[in-house]
C-alpha cells in the first residue's frame, strides 16, 4: 500500500489490518470472526474501519 493511498483511505482490507500487528491472511480472518479487528460488511465485501481499528490497538496498548 502506498503512503499517499493509505493516508486518504479510510478503510483496510482484512489481510492489510492484522499485517498491522503482525498477523497471517488466514489469522486475520480467524480474529475477525472471533469479534477481535472490528469489521464493516457490504454484502461479501469486508472492510475494517481505520479509526476503529487504531482506537482499539490504542485502548490495546493502555492496558
């Protein structure tokens, strides 16, 4: 993903956000179905909300 593509973005892609954290395509998919990187769905398309993804990984940190 490019700097200047990512900074207007405002969502990731599944695989995108757990590479964030260290995290395997297939780990990715496993910890969104267990409810832990926050998700948005249009139809079959599955996106992770920048903001909430950051937010979490920032409470995550203040533990």
């Amino acid at each position: 993903m490019k700097d200047e593509e990512g900074a207007q973005r405002l969502v990731y892609t599944v695989p995108e956000a757990g590479a964030l954290v260290g995290l395997t395509r297939n780990a990715s998919y496993e910890a969104v179905k267990r409810g832990e990187i926050p998700v948005i769905r249009f139809g079959k398309l599955i996106r992770v909300p920048k903001l909430a993804w950051h937010k979490k990984l920032e409470e995550a940190g203040a533990k």
